[in-house]
C-alpha cells in the first residue's frame, strides 16, 4: 500500500512592498512522500512571492510536462514557469519556450544548480532568475510549520521577513540570471 501525501494548510497574509502586492489568501499544499519539508515551504514561499491572479501549483508528481507553478492568463497561455530545487537544463530550456518567464526557487547549494544549468545552452537563459534564500532560512522556517499555519510574509528591499506560527524569520532574496 502506498504512503499517501500529507496535506499542509496556510493562511497567508502578503505584503509585497517590492511589487505592489498586498492579499490576503489561503492555500493547501500536499507534501508527497518523496519530498522534503524544505523543498514543500520553498514551494510555499516561491507561491507568495510571484502571488498573481492566476498563479496555481501543478497536479503534481503525475504530470511532468507541467511547470511546478504557474501563472497562466485567460485564454490559457503561460505567463510565467516556476520550477523549484534544481531542475534539470532540457527542463528549463523547454520552459523558457513555453513562458515569457521563468524563475527557479533553489533551496540548497544554487551554486551547484547554476553551473549544472550552465554546462547546457537554454533558449532565453540570460532572463531566467534563480532565487535563493541565505542559509538555513528555509530549514528554520521549515521546522516551525504545523499541519495548520498562519503565515505573514513582507518583501522589501530583496529582503523576506516571514512570521510562521507566531516565529519571526529573514532573509536576503538573491538573485542569480543562469547564464552570466
């Protein structure tokens, strides 16, 4: 019998001084068996921070032609590709052909995922970002999620500060282009 995914609730409360974002939402997000908590709240946090109309997780591990978030307009197109960790460079290659944007949310070792990224030519890869936490952010946030969360996060200034369950965290954003 397969272990089933556990599901995670957030109400978020967003204050993106950065991009003008201010909304208050929530979100179920399932952890899968495979993952780690670390790469589920990185999926939390890229959600908040490229919050849209239109933004959505995929179906999941049972579609892997599909983006791990995005943000699709009305008629359907892409117009933006998130993928989280590190994926793979045909990946992100096909990605930059399907979305005006592509960003990547890296939880651990970007460096490691850059110059794997790099070794590969990628259609458009000078505008992709990867996006990075200082370290430990994202274990520290990790560790303070429960089942149900209520969750604050402002951005100003490329800096993240985030209130998980009544604990305070921050955190520079750095921002990578894959191909500089």
């Amino acid at each position: 019998m397969a272990i089933k995914s556990s599901v995670y609730h957030f109400s978020v409360d967003l204050s993106d001084i950065d991009r003008d974002v201010y909304q208050t939402f929530k979100i179920s997000v399932a952890l899968h068996p495979s993952e780690n908590l670390e790469f589920m709240t990185t999926r939390v946090l890229a959600y908040a921070l490229e919050y849209a109309d239109g933004i959505a997780f995929s179906p999941g591990i049972g579609s892997p032609d599909e983006p791990t978030l995005f943000i699709k307009d009305l008629a359907g197109s892409y117009r933006a590709w998130i993928e989280i960790g590190s994926p793979v460079p045909d990946r992100v290659h096909r990605a930059s052909k399907a979305s005006p944007r592509v960003a990547i949310y890296c939880h651990r070792s970007p460096e490691l995922a850059i110059e794997r990224l790099r070794q590969t030519k990628i259609f458009r890869g000078d505008e992709i970002s990867m996006f990075s936490f200082s370290d430990g952010f994202v274990e520290q946030v990790s560790k303070s999620l429960d089942r149900r969360n209520e969750m604050t996060l402002s951005r100003s200034d490329q800096t993240v500060y985030v209130g998980m369950n009544g604990v305070s965290f921050s955190s520079t954003i750095l921002d990578r282009k894959i191909n500089q």
